[in-house]
C-alpha cells in the first residue's frame, strides 16, 4: 500500500517523497482514511512508528487552502522540543500547499509568536501553558478551530496538563474533529478519551507499553558511585568491546545530574551537551541541533527528551538512571531504531535500583538481560602541585572486583579506591544480597 492509495492527494504524496519515505507505517495505514473520512481517534503506538504524520497529512488535505487568520487546526504537546517538530513536519509536508504554520511555547520571547499569531496561521501547535496566556489575553483566538489534536496525551497527563486541557477545550467549538495520539494506553487516557471523542475509531497497532522491536536491551549491575566511569568506558570502548561509541542518549533523572554527568564526561574526553527544563529554549535547541549534526557526541538528558524527538539513526540510549515511571522507560528506548532502523539500550543499574527494573519488566511483559560487567577503570581528579590533574586507578579484576596494589603517594593516608565491576551478577566484587539485593541469576 502506498500513500497514494490512501487517499492522499499529490501534493502531499510529493512532500512525503521529497522526505524519503515510501510506503506509511502501519499507524498511518489506519489512521490517516480514518482522520480523512472525518472520524474522531483514539490511537496508540510505539514510539517512532510514524504517528505525527499520521495526523498531520490527512489534515493538511482537509483545510485545503489558507483562509482567515484564526487557525482551523490546533495540535496541543506537551514540550516544546515535541511542539517544535510537529511544526516542522507540517511545514514539511505541507511544502507544495499554501498552509500557514505557527508554533508557540515557553521559554521564549513571547513578541515574535504574537506577531505570527496576527498574521494568521491555519495551524496552531502549542504547549499548554504558553497558549492559555495568550488566549487569556485575546493573542490567540481559537474560536474557528474544526480540528483538535493531543499528541502524546499520557505525557500529557503524566505532566499535570488536565486542568489546562479542560481549559483549552472549553476555548474550542463544540463541534469538530478529535484526535487523541499517545504512545501508550491506560486507564487515566482512556477516561479522557470518553469525555473528549464521540464515537471514536480506536487504533492500536501494537501491545500496550510495548517497546520497539528492533530495540537490543541489556543492563549492566554497577554501584550508584561507579555509574559515570562506567559510562566512559562504554563510550571508549563500547558495551562489548565492538569499538568506541560515535554518540548516545544518556538519561538521568534530575536536572542537576544532568548537568553533573555532561561535565564529568567533558572532563573525560567526550563531547557532551545537556538538555533539560531549566535550560533556556535557545540552549536547548543548540545542544539538540549540536547533537545532530555530529558535534556532540554525550547528550544528556531528563524526561524533557524521552517524548516526540526525532533523531536519525541513533545507534544507542543509555538509562544512566532508570526511571521512577516504568512507562518512561517505553519511551526513552523509542529515541532510537526509529522509522526501521535497529538500535540498543544500556541501563547502568545499582543495587537500589533492583525494584525499578522489576516494575519496568512487568509493564513491558519481558525481562531486559544483564550482561557480564566489562572491565573499567576509576578515573579521579586530586590536586596537584602544577594545579588539576588527573589521577587514573589500574582497571578492577573481572572476577575478585580487586586492583593491583600501587605504592602510597606522598602525603596520601588513604587507601584508594575500589574499581567497580566484575564478572556478571557480583557488586564490586562482594557476595550477592540474599535480601533486598540481588539473587544469582535474575532480579
């Protein structure tokens, strides 16, 4: 099927060419008929299957020409990265279509969206928060909306947005097109769902909370202490000696880890750039648009990044910390083997962490393997004479979790410090947990 047959007609069918793609992904195969033939949609898919074009063709086809200046199609998200893209995937495949764009988010100078909001747009993608102030303040007028977009409603949700999205709907006329996308089903989505779509087709073309799968998943058991050394390591030399990695998403948890992680690696040789809500939206894009074109080699992340970013062939994602919602997970493997690329996820898992893979294999309904811990060596910052220097420790036996004795420096009473790792299931070479910890074999 290609997506001609679709319906689509030619100008869209040339834009969608002119991006490489050639046959629609199985959410688009279902959802783009449905969204032509007028229907309200609640549809649920991996990450990376293609859903923003599954909404953004068939209504690009349905506005037809610019008309007004209040826009007819609203897209709400939940980031400004997401809102961003889906933009730019408007505008891309609305190439040979004389549709207007606009996007609008915080963190930015709100003037410029305000002259492009007088100008007029046929689309309007918002974050919530940055759209309610301008509504409030009659900027933004969307009382001649035919088309309501959630993209990435469990984000949404999972966000605190559902009194801002009562909100925004209260703006809207009663009457038009509903489409709910979200990469994953539950019950808080599917309440939504009743009271925002009437008589829906429902799409869902893969297992709830189900990851991609041409994901390669593996962990490695290391102590919260030894995590970054570790990391450097695999950028070095990779998780299995396959060679040194060319780049990876690394999520942590915190916005100050983030920022901690990316300069520790900067220090070790490894370009790096970190991205999170505190950052201002012109560092944000910087570093993401950076980390595209090859000049970072380490972005380092918080949720901020695990929704809706596009990345072309991105070999690896690194669960620096796992997350503290297991379908956070779902989504932050997704940034990889996108569009039928293959691609790995490594998470770097310390003894209290034991819990947070068992809820996230229960959710996903399989278990992520451990691999054998790979050698790696501590690497320390002390003072020195001359000012910083590094000082690198002998790299830990695989199977005792000892180094090498090294003479005393002048000076140092301290013994150094441990390497971690060791051979499969042992923590720094200490025996397994019989309680609280890990067992031989699985956790």
């Amino acid at each position: 099927m290609s997506f001609h047959d679709l319906g689509l007609e030619p100008e869209l069918v040339r834009a969608v060419s002119d991006k490489g793609y050639d046959l629609p992904t199985p959410i688009q195969q279902k959802a783009i008929p449905a969204v032509l033939a007028g229907r309200d949609v609640l549809a649920g898919a991996q990450t990376g299957t293609g859903k923003t074009a599954g909404f953004v063709l068939p209504l690009l086809q349905k506005l037809g020409k610019s008309e007004g200046r209040q826009p007819r199609v609203l897209v709400l998200t939940p980031t400004r990265e997401l809102a961003a893209q889906v933009a730019q995937s408007a505008r891309d495949y609305g190439a040979h279509k004389n549709l207007r764009t606009q996007v609008i988010f915080g963190g930015v100078g709100e003037q410029p969206q305000i002259n492009g909001l007088r100008s007029g747009c046929d689309i309007l993608v918002a974050t919530p928060g940055r759209l309610l102030d301008l509504a409030n303040r009659r900027f933004a007028d969307l009382s001649k909306v035919e088309h309501f977009v959630l993209d990435e409603a469990d984000r949404m949700l999972d966000m605190g947005f559902i009194h801002d999205i009562r909100r925004v709907m209260q703006m809207l006329p009663p009457v038009r097109q509903n489409l709910l996308f979200s990469a994953t089903y539950n019950d808080d989505i599917r309440t939504l769902a009743t009271r925002l779509l009437r008589d829906p087709v429902h799409i869902e073309v893969t297992p709830r909370n189900s990851t991609v799968a041409r994901v390669e998943q593996h962990a490695f058991r290391v102590p919260k202490d030894h995590k970054r050394h570790l990391l450097v390591h695999l950028f070095q030399q990779g998780a299995a000696d396959e060679g040194p990695w060319g780049q990876a998403l690394v999520f942590t948890r915190t916005k100050h880890g983030a920022n901690r992680l990316a300069q520790q690696l900067e220090t070790a040789g490894i370009r790096s750039a970190a991205i999170h809500g505190n950052k201002s939206q012109a560092a944000r894009v910087k570093a993401l648009a950076d980390f595209k074109a090859g000049k970072v080699t380490a972005l380092v992340a918080t949720e901020v990044a695990s929704r809706g970013l596009d990345i072309k062939e991105l070999p690896q994602v690194v669960n620096y910390e796992l997350p503290n919602v297991p379908e956070d997970y779902v989504h932050r493997i997704g940034r990889t083997a996108r569009a039928g690329a293959t691609g790995r996820a490594v998470s770097l898992v310390a003894p209290d962490e034991a819990g947070l893979l068992k809820d996230i294999e229960r959710t996903m309904r399989q278990n992520v393997p451990f691999r054998d811990t790979p050698h790696f060596a501590i690497v320390q910052h002390a003072p020195d004479a001359g000012g910083e220097r590094q000082r690198q420790q002998r790299p830990q036996h695989p199977a005792s979790g000892q180094q090498a004795k090294r003479p005393a420096q002048a000076g140092q009473g301290r013994k150094p410090a441990r390497p971690a790792g060791g051979r499969g299931g042992s923590w720094s070479g200490k025996p397994r947990q019989r309680a609280g910890g890990y067992r031989s074999g699985r956790m």
